[in-house]
C-alpha cells in the first residue's frame, strides 16, 4: 500500500479506488475513515499545487458542510506534491440519477415528487454557501452534484472552481457548454473572471431538471428553420418552456410538467434565469432568492389524494403528476396509493345504492312557470304595431292614388302602384317576421333550458349517477381477478421482463456513443429517451436534431445492449415488476374507493335536488319561457 504524508505531519496510508476520472483517482485512507485521498495523475498535479495549497490554507473545510473542500495537502515521503484529503461522501449519488426519471426508479426507488423540491431546495443552499465563501463554482454541471437518500447535497470537484487568496485569483479553467450562461457561450474560459451571476444560470439548469423530470430547458423543439441544439438556444435565449413562444419559437417536449405547475412565482423565476442578460447586470435569481422560493413552493404542497408519491402546487385544481403518467403510460415515482377508510361490503353499497329511491318523471315545465307569467305587449311589441298602423295607412293611400291613375292617367302605371302598394300593405300586416330572428333565438334557449330541467327535476341526472356508481362497484370486485391475471402474464413473460431491466439498466447518458456527447444527451433526456429500453420504443428521428444517421448510430447501439442478454429461467419474477402490478392495482382499488364512498351522499342529494326544482324552478328557466311568451304576445300569437 501506498504512504502519503499529509501537510498536518500524519502518515496515511492510501486504500482501494473509489472512483477514477480525467484528473486523477479518489482513495480510501486506512487511518481516517471519515477522509478520502483525491490523488491527481502524472502531470496534472503541478498544475494544480499552488491553488490547492492556498485553499487548505484559508480553511475552506470549516466555512460549509455542502462542500467536500480541500482539507490537507498530501506529499511523498519526498514531498512531491500528490493531491489533497476531503470529506467522505457516504451514500450519495449524482443528482444526474435522481432527476432521470429512468435512473430514479433504480437508484432512488422511494423519492417522490416532495424529495425533487426538498433536494431542489438543498441544491440551492449548497451553492448559496459556496458564494458566501468568496468562490465561484464556474464549472456548475450535474457531475459535481451528489444527493443523498435523505436529499441532502454536497458538492464535490472543488479544485476546480474560482477561488481567490488575497490578490491572486485562481480561475475555474473548464465549463460544460449545456450549463453555460449565454455570455460566455463561445468563450475562453481559462482566462475569463467568472461572477455568481454565471453560477446562478447554471443553478437554474440544475434546479429545472430536478423540477421537470430532468428535461433540459433550452432542449425542445424549434419552429424555424434548421436545427436548433441545446448550445445555440441557450447562446440565442430560447427558453424552450417560455410564454414567449413568439420570440424563442420553441416549443416543449412532450410529457412534461407546465411551467407554471409550482406557481406563477417559480415560472418567473426560470423566466428570468433563462432570459438573455442586458449588459453590466446581474439579474438571475439568487441562489439564496431561491433557497426562499422553494421553500414557499414546498409549505404549499398538497399530496394527491389517488396517489402519495405525488404532490403538487396547492393552487392546482388536479394533479399534474397523474396527468403525465396517464399519457406517458408509465409510473414516474415509486405508486403509494392511499388508502381510505374500510369500504363497507359490495354488496351492501349495491343495496345502498339501489335503496335510493329515484326522483318520478317531472311535470312539464310550461305547467310550473305559466301560472307564474302575467304578459302584455311589450313597448316593442307597441311600436311594431304603431309601425304597422303608419304603413296600412301609407298603403291605403297609395292604392287610391293608383286607382285614380288607372282610371283618369296612366293605366300600366296606376296599376302598378296599386300592386306594389297592395303587397307592402298586405306584408306589413304580419307582424312575425319583425320578430323572427328573436324568436328563434328564444325557441332555442328556451328548449335548452327546458332539456336541462327536465334531466335534473326528474330521474334523468339520477339515472346516469347511479349507473356510474353501479359500474364502478362491479369494476372495484373485478380488481382482485385483474391483478391475479397481470401476475400470471407477468410469469409468462419472464424473459421479456428480465430483457427489459437488463436495457433499462443501460443508461444513455453513461454511454459512449458515437457522435454523441453531453448535448445531444440532454436533448434525448428532454424527449424521453433515458435507456435502450427506450430507444427500441420509439423512433428516435422524431426527436429535433436526429437525422437517420444520428438515429442508426443510437439504434447500433441499443442493438449491442441487446445482444449481450442472456436470460435465466432460475430468476424468479422481477419483485419490482410484481410491486409495480401491485402499486397499480392498489391505486386503482383506492380511487374507486374514494369515489364509492360519496356515492349515496352524491344520489341523496341528486333526487333533493330535483323535489326542489320541482317545488322552485329556477330563475333561468322561468326567463327563457318569459323571454319567448312575450315574443309571442308582441307577434299576436296569444
């Protein structure tokens, strides 16, 4: 085993790997458990000496418990500079499998909706505690971020970000384009000051994906002309979830959560976060604005009542949660259906339910509201006929004036004035077609409204309730037979099964795929396509930006994830699976349940309902019949 010195004089003495990246290796100490050796590469420990040093120095360690900084510096025996010592992370994982909704459902199986806002929330402070030191993360991306089961965060890779020690400045020397503010999109980043308003960008991204099923939010699909990748839209300020359709010309993926899903204040904030910055401000949210945010946005959950995992915006009226997994066909958290209270025996509901007795057949309504009616001609109804009056008269004289031409002056003339006059005078005597197109319109209202009354005074209404009711109690006492057959099928397809988990294990985002890197990823993410299971779904050139040869290229390699399936007929079936029918099944019985249980409550008052409209027709109706009496009386009908 290898011994290190550290810069407080201890010998230590490096354990197994725990990770190994681009930079160097990470490795237990034998002789501090709660410590790990970040032991840099050949040629890359140089570099990087003299700003660790100064870090140790200034006792970065002790200002934040969310950082994993720099704790001492470790040596050769020689005192060769080697790397530095940092907390142990213990049972944390990249936030990247957190907000994957693919990589959730394995590696957090019992996060639900309220643990994205709480770890939301941590994130937030995490970085609010990194900017009360003096540093910048500058290189913010979904790697340096672990969650643990309890959502906590810590940040890791802390060598890397911008750190100043009294009048020099150690820069922050790489970025990931994806998480990148539009400013320094394009920039050289190894000679560029980084501020907390880059931080506060790449924070909003973060927070996004954690809120919208790890959708990217410059990743959507663009109404211009040619592609739009993720780098270009953030550099152009193309919000894809923007109210702004009209100037980004973006549109979101499918499947997602409305902008405004956690509040109007929430969709502000990303609104402003993803807006182009004018210069020589710094206007994004604050990591600690929205530390206070998300704080509101978490007091003002309301769990769902069909499902548990799933919790929303107490100013929703239905729970958007639901909504998704319905048009996706897929559980997007671990199902906690909630029961209610015991429901009494089918039987006994169907008794229950038919013991009601059903409102009798109504009695007309012209019945009920004529005797309420007291009509005379209405001052309209006066001056369609004074009208009249003027025209007869007018006519009269007309056709006396045409008589005398025929007979004294002109024939052909006279008598067409006395057939002109005689029609008009004739014509004017109706008075209906004055009032016809007001008429129609009181017909059709007054028939509406009629249709209405006679569906809620009378059984109608009542009928339609308690069929549903009926129907649904036969669907509750069929769920036990459904869930048997889902798991007999279960243990029919068992190869299936086991080849879906063995793809769904395979994760895009950890691939190395040909021409495809962290962007084009992301953009997969954003449209739904986390796994090969997910790629052998669903054609992956529906997704903006991937032709037939980028498609073939995914497609290749989903196909290799395939071929390297060997099934086992000695593995019972996936107990996920089974918890899943289970879940299902459990959820289905308790929203029947919640439902049944307001069924006799709901036919009482449906059949109070209709005595009352019986005993007292509504105002409405009595003005619809009001309205086309009166027309009636103005045309001298009645």
């Amino acid at each position: 085993m290898t011994v290190v010195v550290s810069s407080d004089g201890r010998r230590l003495t490096l354990g197994g790997l725990l990770a190994k990246g681009g930079e160097g290796a990470v490795h237990h100490i034998v002789e501090a458990p709660d410590l790990v050796a970040k032991i840099y590469l050949r040629g890359k420990a140089g570099d990087r000496r003299e700003k660790v040093e100064a870090m140790v120095s200034a006792r970065l360690h002790l200002t934040t418990s969310f950082v994993a900084f720099p704790v001492d510096t470790l040596k050769t025996q020689r005192g060769e500079f080697l790397g530095f010592t940092m907390k142990k992370v213990n049972g944390f994982k990249s936030v990247h499998d957190l907000y994957g909704p693919a990589s959730r459902k394995s590696e957090f199986p019992t996060a639900d909706a309220n643990f994205l806002v709480r770890a939301a929330i941590n994130l937030a402070r995490a970085i609010a505690s990194v900017h009360t030191t003096g540093c910048v993360i500058g290189d913010i991306n979904h790697s340096g971020v672990l969650v643990s089961e309890k959502a906590l965060v810590t940040l890791i890779d802390s060598d890397s970000f911008q750190f100043r020690s009294q009048s020099k400045l150690y820069r922050c020397l790489v970025g990931v384009p994806e998480y990148t503010p539009p400013e320094l999109q394009g920039a050289l980043l190894d000679r560029t000051d980084r501020m907390p308003n880059h931080d506060n960008f790449g924070l909003a991204v973060l927070l996004f994906q954690l809120l919208f099923l790890g959708r990217h939010p410059f990743a959507g699909r663009y109404r211009g002309k040619g592609d739009m990748d993720i780098r270009k839209a953030i550099g152009e300020g193309r919000f894809a979830y923007s109210e702004r359709r009209a100037e980004t010309m973006m549109e979101p993926p499918p499947y997602v959560p409305a902008l405004d899903d956690y509040g109007k204040e929430v969709a502000r904030a990303f609104e402003t976060a993803f807006r182009l910055p004018a210069k020589h401000t710094n206007g994004r949210p604050l990591a600690s604005e929205w530390v206070t945010l998300l704080t509101s946005v978490e007091a003002g959950l309301k769990t769902c009542a069909a499902d548990r995992a799933h919790s929303y915006a107490g100013s929703l009226s239905s729970c958007p949660w639901c909504s998704i997994e319905r048009s996706m066909g897929r559980s997007l958290f671990a199902a906690q259906y909630s029961p209610t209270a015991p429901i009494m025996d089918i039987g006994q509901l169907l008794t229950a339910i038919r013991g009601i007795p059903a409102p009798g057949k109504p009695p007309e309504p012209e019945k009920i509201v004529e005797p309420l009616l007291s009509l005379t001609v209405s001052p309209a109804g006066q001056q369609a006929r004074s009208e009249r009056r003027v025209t007869v008269v007018a006519g009269i004289i007309a056709i006396i004036i045409g008589l005398y031409l025929m007979t004294s002056v002109q024939g052909f003339w006279g008598s067409a004035l006395v057939a002109g006059a005689g029609f008009m005078t004739l014509r004017s005597l109706d008075l209906k077609r004055a009032f016809a197109t007001n008429h129609a319109s009181a017909q059709s209202g007054w028939e509406a409204e009629r249709k209405t009354w006679i569906a809620h005074a009378g059984p109608g209404k009542f009928e339609e309730r308690r069929n549903h009711y009926l129907n649904l109690a036969t669907a509750h006492s069929e769920l036990p037979a459904q869930e048997q057959a889902k798991l007999k099928a279960l243990e029919q397809k068992k190869r299936q099964l086991q080849m879906q988990k063995h793809m769904e294990s395979h994760l895009i985002e950890r691939a190395k795929i040909p021409k495809i890197g962290a962007g084009r990823k992301a953009t997969l993410a954003s449209f739904g396509f986390e796994d090969a299971w997910d790629v052998m779904q669903r054609p992956i050139t529906n997704v903006p930006g991937f032709g037939p040869s980028l498609a073939a290229d995914v497609m290749g390699w989903a196909r290799s994830v395939e071929r390297k399936f060997v099934f086992n007929n000695a593995i019972p079936t996936d107990p996920q699976a089974i918890q899943q029918i289970k879940a299902e099944i459990g959820k289905k019985r308790a929203e029947f349940e919640r439902e049944l249980h307001r069924a006799p409550d709901e036919l009482r008052r449906l059949a109070d309902d209709a005595h009352k409209l019986v005993k007292s027709p509504p105002q409405r109706l009595i003005e619809a019949y009001q309205r086309l009496k009166q027309l009636e009386v103005d045309m001298g009908r009645i």
